[in-house]
C-alpha cells in the first residue's frame, strides 16, 4: 500500500512538473497604431510556452469589438505572432485592450496598446524595437527602421581590403560582423548600379559561421582589374548591408581586418518581371 501510495505521488509530482505556463515576456511592437480600412499589422510575442495560446480577442469598454479581426499565428516555443485587421466602421480610438486566452481558459492582457487611426496617418508605423528579419516579416515591403544594436552591422572583411583575383577560381571570403545570423541572401553587382535584383539575379552561395558569413565569388579571366561589385547582403528582401570587392591581385603580405564602411537598412524594390 505504501509503495502504490509513492508510486501515485510520484507520477502526480511528474505531472505537476510537466505544466508549463505561457510566459508573455514582450511585445513588439508595444504602441500600435492600427490603420481603419488599412492593412493587417502584425505584432509580435516573445517569452514560454506561447503555443499554449488559444485565442485573442480585442475588447473596449469590457466589449469584444468586432470590427477588428485578430488572429494568432502558428505557434512556437518562444515567439508567436498576433494579426489584426481593422475595417473601416471601427471607431477612430486609442483605448482598446488585447486579451490573449491559455488553453485552461485563463484570460492574458497584452502589454500593448491598440490605437485605431485613419489610413496614411504617420503614426502607423513600425517602431524600432524590432529585428530586421522580425520587421521583414511585419512591414511586408514597406520601409522599416531597426534600432542601432539590433540592426545587422559589417565590421570587417578577409581578406581586407576584399580584393578577388581575375583568375576563375572560386574564392571564400569571409564578411564579419553584428546580427549577421540573420542574413537570408548575398547577392552581387556592379558598382553604381542599383540594389535591384530579378529573380536569382547576382545570388551567391554562402554559409553562417561563428562570427559573420563565408561567401563563394569568383572573377572570370575576362574581368579587367580595378572592376568594383557590391555585395548585398539582404534580410527577406531588404537591404541589410553592403561590401565593396575590387578585381584585383591583393598583396602578398598577410591581410590586415579593417573595417568596412555601416550602411543604412533600407527596403529593396524587386525589378518587375517581363
């Protein structure tokens, strides 16, 4: 009897140990500014066990306001989006109240605050607390700003200066950095054209390692030295940063890692087709 008694507490300590409560640790972005009759605008959940999120609804006044459609994303351990669409009846206010529901039932309000605005009203923007590959997925080609130390960041190039030899041998040069984890893209071009592409136009083959990315170029025999690419390096279709490469013979000597001119996240503007 004692020993089904331990056996019994045993598995009910078990279980009890098995019950993780979703944890909302921030919300990004934490003021939205919601566009009546605009676009959907997504924000974002950091914290635990946020798949154990089951609904979301908006309420004013202790009223659910069905003139705006909220839905949660697909769910993860650590991050999980919320949508929202606004029609163009919902009332111009800023007092709206976000409550997510656990899967027990358990009621979670939001650290947000919901604003509904008029459509183009600058505010209805995407404010800098967020990862360039998290305000990609958010803007959905619109321009977006990234703060300072989140933003993705060159610091340095090997060899440095980048200089790849005309000879049509594939070249590994490694671009070292902040935040480059997050580069989805490399593409190249030729310097003073613009950062447009077409389809895999100028894509490169590269690889994340430790401290920045390995990249795969190679100069063609027919290239006249002195000749200057850009590499792009690009977060889901915007532009994160840029590294000037020259055809070249580099020095024999040992490359010294300098740093390499910051440049400023901008969107990209895909070439149309034919």
């Amino acid at each position: 009897m004692r020993y089904l008694m331990a056996l019994f507490l045993g598995v009910a300590s078990a279980l009890q140990g098995q019950v993780v409560e979703a944890q909302i640790t921030e919300v990004v972005p934490k003021v939205l500014y919601l566009e009546a009759g605009g676009r959907q605008v997504t924000v974002i959940l950091r914290g635990k066990s946020l798949q154990s999120l089951r609904q979301v609804q908006v309420l004013r006044q202790g009223q659910q306001v069905r003139a705006i459609y909220s839905r949660l994303g697909t769910a993860s351990e650590n991050r999980r989006t919320v949508s929202f669409i606004a029609n163009t009846t919902c009332p111009l206010v800023a007092d709206y109240q976000v409550i997510v529901t656990l899967s027990d039932g358990t009621p979670i309000v939001l650290p947000l605050s919901l604003a509904v605005v008029k459509v183009g009203d600058p505010k209805a923007t995407l404010p800098d607390t967020a990862t360039l590959a998290e305000a990609a997925d958010v803007k959905a080609g619109r321009r977006i700003v990234v703060a300072e130390p989140l933003a993705p960041v060159v610091t340095a190039t090997i060899p440095a200066p980048l200089v790849i030899p005309p000879d049509g041998k594939l070249q590994k040069v490694l671009i070292q950095g902040k935040n480059l984890k997050e580069i989805t893209e490399v593409r190249v071009r030729k310097s003073g054209s613009p950062a447009r592409y077409k389809g895999a136009q100028g894509l490169l083959p590269f690889r994340k390692i430790l401290d920045g990315l390995e990249v795969e170029v190679v100069a063609a025999t027919t290239t006249v030295v002195g000749t200057e690419f850009i590499l792009d390096l690009l977060v889901k279709r915007y532009l994160a940063a840029s590294v000037l490469m020259k055809v070249g013979y580099p020095d024999e000597k040992e490359a010294e890692i300098v740093p390499v001119q910051e440049s400023n996240v901008i969107p990209l503007i895909p070439v149309p087709g034919p």
